[in-house]
C-alpha cells in the first residue's frame, strides 16, 4: 500500500518550496511536567513549524502543489485571503516570491487591529498587495461577510490589468492542497518506522480543516498506528467536517486511489475554541508558557497553543494511556506571537510589557 501511495503521489508535480523532512523528536521535559511516565504518555513533536517560507509552518506543503498549479496554468499574480494574522497568507506571499510571482491578498481586519507586526509586518515586507475587509461579525468564524464580494473585485480588478490571477483558497484547503499533508503523513510515517514507534493518537489544530484531512486520508493509506485528533480553533461543525470529507476524497481521486473517507473518520475536539478564533483562552496562554519552558519551543497564540491545551487537558483527564506514544503536530504560526505580545505579558508575568521591562 505505502509504496504505490508514494508513487501516485510521486508522479503528481510540485516545486520544492518547504525545507523537508521536518525533525520528530521527543518532549521529554514536557513529559516530565505533565507527571511523568507513570501519568504522561510519550509525546513526539512534528516540527512543521520549521517548514522555511518566511518563518515556517503547515501552508508550505499545501503550497508545494497550489503554487505548481498556478505556475502550469501561466498564473502571474497569486490572490488569497485570511484574517489580518493570517499564516497562510504570510506564506503565499513567500511562496510567491520563491517563485517570482507577486501576491494579492484580501485580509479581514477591523480598522483597530490593522497595526503592522507580526503576519501583516512580513506580509508588507514580501511585497504583498493587500485590501482589507470588515472582521466576522461571529467571532466563531474564519471569514468575514464581505469576503467573497472583496475577493471577486479583486480578481477583476487584476484581470483589468492585464493580470492572470490564481485564487488560492482559504488555508489552501483544496484536494491539491491536501496533498500536502497526505505527503506529510507519509513522511511521519517513514520518520515512526526508524524509530520503532507506534503511536496510537496525533494531535493537530483545525482551522479550515486542509491539514486534518490530509493528515487522516494519509494515515489510512499509510496504514498508521494512529487516530488523528482535531483540535477545532474555529466553530462551524457538523459542515466543517463535511468540507473536510469533500476535500480528503478529492485528493484521493487526484490520487487514484478508491479510499473514501465519512465523517465517522474525524474527530475534531471542539472543547479549546473558547471566546473565538484567534482569541485566547486560560489553557491557551498556559500551553505557551509550559512548551517555552520545558522545551524552548514557541507555539502561536492562534492554532497550537489550543492543540496543545487539548492535549494537556486529555492527558490531565487520564484520556490517553501513560505507556503509549502520541504525536503532537506543530503547525507553526509564531510570527503571530508578535500580535499577541500585550495578552502574552499580561498572562505570563514574564514578558516585558510596552516599555521592555521585564519582571
Ligand atoms: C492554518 C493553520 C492551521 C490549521 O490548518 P488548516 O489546514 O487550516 O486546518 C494550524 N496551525 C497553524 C499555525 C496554521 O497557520
């Protein structure tokens, strides 16, 4: 199964754009801090934060196949969109320039959060054309209500200029961009196999649900040891996990391969979400604090810091056998930490506040 999965997969073109395999390695000091073996199971961390394109994280795989789909239909400028701290967007407009095409991006910000630091500052430094939106009026919500409307000028807009523009959907959840992250269950597995382990859960934030169904559809054709957990960021279920269904089965006919998957294949944890997307929450700001010191890894305030408080929060409930082995897949995002520094000082007591003092 695993080898003729690797040759379908194989012959479907991408650009290299992520710096891969992404290290696995062990969180033992973590371990340590959650009780130790006899209460803590072992804890692998997938290092795709350290993917490269401007920072690093999970888009850069979606993008390897997007950006080469874009390049073979003679695109000359990418467009997508996202809230203002968009990781997705901060990373197509790198993949962008990798490849010598300018982005255009349509951010959903109100007038107060347009200040320029972390995802919106790289953004800017890469060039990126970008028009802003009024925020989601429902806080539950990725996208705002004039999104789509913004989206549609846009491209008119560039086609007025004699500009071929290639809409990268949102969080480049598309079968292509699934792609990426059946490739990346592919690579884990390779990874699990050398080291002997046998992992019986994977963790991984949910936004718009591309990486949860790579992740899943390539276990199942890696024949992996492991269940995958969603840990949602954003409300939408039971229509989210429908989208997730629609966009792992089209990868899997891009893939020729008759795996179907049903909502019955998604676990999504939808206890982290809190106030809202991108808002934090009591958990959210202690699993920063807790990776930081036992591990000197930063989270994002938005998507792994909530991954990882359902992680905490289920092996505080005994949910997860102390002698088995979980994989935590971190997905990156900490330019947005820079956003954030104002919650993040408070919080901890640590950070220096405006003036740089530290306590
Ligand atoms: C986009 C993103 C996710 C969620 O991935 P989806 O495929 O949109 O579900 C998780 N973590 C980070 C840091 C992200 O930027």
């Amino acid at each position: 199964m695993m080898t003729s999965v690797i040759g379908a997969m194989e012959r479907i073109p991408r650009v290299p754009l992520a710096t891969l395999p992404t290290p696995l390695h062990e969180a033992r000091r973590l371990r340590d801090a959650l009780g130790g073996p006899d209460r803590c199971p072992r804890i692998l961390l997938k290092r795709d934060d350290l993917t490269g394109l401007a920072l690093g994280g999970n888009k850069a795989r979606k993008l390897e196949f997007l950006v080469t789909d874009a390049l073979r239909g003679g695109a000359t400028v990418l467009v997508t969109t996202g809230g203002v701290q968009s990781n997705h967007a901060r990373m197509t407009a790198a993949a962008g320039r990798m490849v010598g095409l300018p982005t255009s991006l349509v951010l959903s910000a109100a007038p107060g959060e347009r200040e320029v630091q972390g995802n919106l500052l790289l953004d800017r430094l890469l060039g990126a054309e970008i028009t802003f939106v009024e925020p989601p009026r429902d806080p539950m919500k990725l996208t705002g209500p004039d999104e789509a409307a913004a989206l549609a000028e846009l491209e008119a807009r560039l086609r007025a200029r004699g500009e071929r523009p290639y809409l990268v959907p949102l969080g480049g959840s598309t079968p292509l961009g699934v792609l990426g992250y059946v490739a990346g269950a592919l690579e884990l597995e390779g990874q699990l196999e050398a080291a002997g382990a046998r992992p019986e859960r994977l963790y991984v934030a949910c936004g718009s649900r591309g990486t949860a169904a790579g992740l899943v559809l390539g276990a199942r054709l890696a024949g992996a040891s492991y269940a995958v957990r969603g840990v949602a960021v954003s409300g939408g279920d039971p229509a989210s996990t429908a989208f997730a269904v629609e966009i792992a089965n089209g990868a899997a006919e891009l893939l020729g391969s008759d795996a179907r998957l049903t909502p019955d294949d998604f676990e999504t944890d939808q206890s982290q979400i809190g106030p809202g997307y991108g808002r934090s929450t009591p958990a959210s700001l202690e699993a920063i604090e807790l990776l930081a010191l036992t591990e000197g890894v930063l989270l994002d305030p938005v998507y792994t810091a909530k991954a990882m408080a359902g992680l905490v929060a289920d092996i505080r409930a005994g949910a997860i056998d102390p002698a088995a082995t979980v994989v935590f897949v971190h997905t990156g995002g900490q330019a947005a930490l820079f956003a954030h520094a104002a919650e993040l000082a408070v919080a901890t007591g640590r950070v220096g506040g405006r003036d740089g003092s530290a306590r």
